[in-house]
C-alpha cells in the first residue's frame, strides 16, 4: 500500500517548541512501524507510528533513538481518537502527552528528546511516507496546531469536525471532500491525496457555535 495524504513542507512546523495534531484513526491491520503522520527527512523529524503488532503507539522525535511509547492501547476495526501534545519546555519524560480517546495515557520515553521540533525539508504527510510504512486503515478530521493544547481541549476537538482553537491552527482537514483533503484553517495547507478513497467517517458532529 503507498496510500497518504501530503499537506507540504509546513515552515511553521520547523523549529516550533509546541505542537498538537488530534486525528480520528481506523486502523484494519496492527503492523509494526506503520505510520499514522510525519514530518521526517534524513532520519530527523517528527512522527507518530505504531510500535509492533499489539497495539502500542510511538511518538519518534529529532531521530530514531529518541521515542516515547504507549502500552497496547490500540485495538482494529474501531473508530479511535488520537491527539498527541509536544511541549519542548517542559522535563524530558513529560514532553510529549498521547491522549487516547480523550484520555491520557502513560508513556515510557527513551532518550532525550529535543526542545523544539527539528528544521526539515520533508511534507507533512498522513497514513505514510515518512519512517514507517504506509497505515492499513483510514483517518479522519485532522487537525494541527503550533500550541500545547490542554486536556479539556483535546476533549473538545475530539467531539467536534470543526476546530473549536482556532488560534496556531495550522491544519484543518475533515477528510470528508472525495479526494481533495481541503484545510479549512486560512492557511491553505490543503493536502494532496494519493490512492485513499473516502469512506464514511466516525460520527463526529459539526459543533455549534462559539
């Protein structure tokens, strides 16, 4: 499979202390290494991948030696909400946060990870194309920002097809237009889609207004 959305070298990424992508995933096959997103060139980036076949996630940062990783927390054919939180000025064991359905979960970290996100020259990219393999699955409703968003946050992005922060928005993407990936965030960062077809989503509702 070498199915996977590009959304592009996003400069805002680069160098930034923060960041948060909450994603609604729907994973067919628990495969070693298969990636749900990444910004990665040249063994150096940022990205978030499955860890063997039982349902453990890893988050890698700056290189390969320098992970954090989830128990088996994942199970297949279930829509699931994942929203990880990079935070480089806080202690090296609480610099990433994984939230799992809306709640966070403990993570062992191994290494030393860095305190902002490395420069690369490499796309943001969904479902492959970065360190991992290409995800046997489906995704839904990205959203990116340069922030550390909060616990309550994450809960209200997890609830809503819109994004409720709109502030250091950097993606928008329902996934929800055929093969377009349009971001809705004004910063245009549109995604170009290669291979996926759209299939219905989880039941995430629209959001009413703020």
């Amino acid at each position: 499979m070498d199915d996977k959305v590009d959304h592009g070298d996003i400069a805002a990424i680069d160098g930034s202390a923060v960041l948060t992508v909450s994603i609604w995933v729907f994973v067919d096959t628990l495969v070693d290494s298969d990636e749900f997103w990444s910004k990665w060139t040249a063994n150096v980036g940022i990205a978030l991948r499955l860890a063997g076949a039982t349902g453990a996630i890893r988050a890698f940062f700056d290189n390969q030696a320098n992970y954090a990783t989830s128990g088996d927390i994942l199970t297949t054919a279930v829509w699931t909400h994942l929203g990880l939180v990079y935070d480089g000025g806080l202690a090296n064991a609480d610099r990433f946060k994984l939230y799992f359905n809306g709640a966070a979960s403990a993570l062992t970290v191994t290494g030393t990870l860095n305190t902002t996100i490395p420069a690369t020259t490499a796309s943001f990219n969904t479902m492959g194309g970065g360190p991992g393999g290409f995800l046997d699955g489906r995704m839904a409703f990205l959203k990116v920002w340069t922030a550390a968003l909060g616990p309550q946050e994450i809960l209200a992005e997890m609830h809503n097809w819109r994004a409720r922060r709109t502030q250091n928005l950097l993606i928008g993407a329902p996934y929800d237009d055929l093969t377009a990936a349009e971001d809705f965030s004004g910063n245009r960062n549109h995604g170009t889609v290669t291979g996926a077809l759209q299939v219905p989503g989880p039941p995430v509702p629209y959001g009413a207004p703020d």
